[in-house]
C-alpha cells in the first residue's frame, strides 16, 4: 500500500468528510509534478511523448500514463491528528469544479475512492 499524504485546510476536510467532496485540487506545479509523475519512467518515453503531442496532435496525459503507483490517499485536517485514508481512484489532469476550491487553470485532480477508516 502507497500512501498519497495531502493537508488540508478544515474547510475542505469537512466537505470531504461529509461526503460533499469527492475529489481534492493541486496545482500544476514542479512540487506536485515530482509527487504525483513517474519522472524516470517519463524521462525515458520523452521523445515518444513529444512525438504524439507536436507531429501527430496527440495530447498524452502524465498523470495516467505515467502514476507514481499510489494505492491510497491520507487526508489531514491541517496539522491536527485528525485524518481520513481514502482508496485512490485516479490522479488526472483537467480543470475542477470551482465550487470544490478548484482555481480557474487547470490541475492535478486527485479522484477519492472508497472511505477506508470510519
């Protein structure tokens, strides 16, 4: 089991606790790029990748072709004990849902699973 471990701010620990939140935001940055890519197994397909994306059109998604391998997520209501372990369903890129704290570009969309502790 690989653990994706994520703080939060209450607001958005609430929400997902209450089941109103399914998915958390992380911005498209080089932090969250080395946490959630495979950058070995990226660095090696590059060419391939630049191939599809500038020659053919096609656009590859990172994320989904080339996971870090996370099983689980942990969520911490800030720096409190308090946590959830969620199943990971999937780590994409796109753009969010406003209403659930997503900015206007896009961002790593990280799809919570199943709840696992109660």
């Amino acid at each position: 089991m690989k653990i994706l471990h994520l703080s939060l701010k209450a607001k958005w620990y609430d929400m997902i606790e209450r089941g109103e939140k399914t998915e958390e935001y992380r911005e498209i940055k080089p932090y969250w790029e080395k946490r959630l890519i495979d950058y070995k197994a990226l660095k090696a397909n590059y060419q391939a990748i630049a191939l599809k994306r500038y020659m053919l059109g096609i656009w590859t998604d990172v994320c989904k072709a080339f996971p870090r391998g996370y099983t689980h997520v942990l969520l911490r209501r800030g720096y409190t004990k308090r946590t959830l372990l969620f199943g990971l369903d999937e780590i994409k890129m796109g753009t969010g849902n406003p209403d659930l704290g997503a900015p206007e570009e896009p961002v790593f969309i990280i799809k919570l699973g199943e709840r696992c502790n109660q």
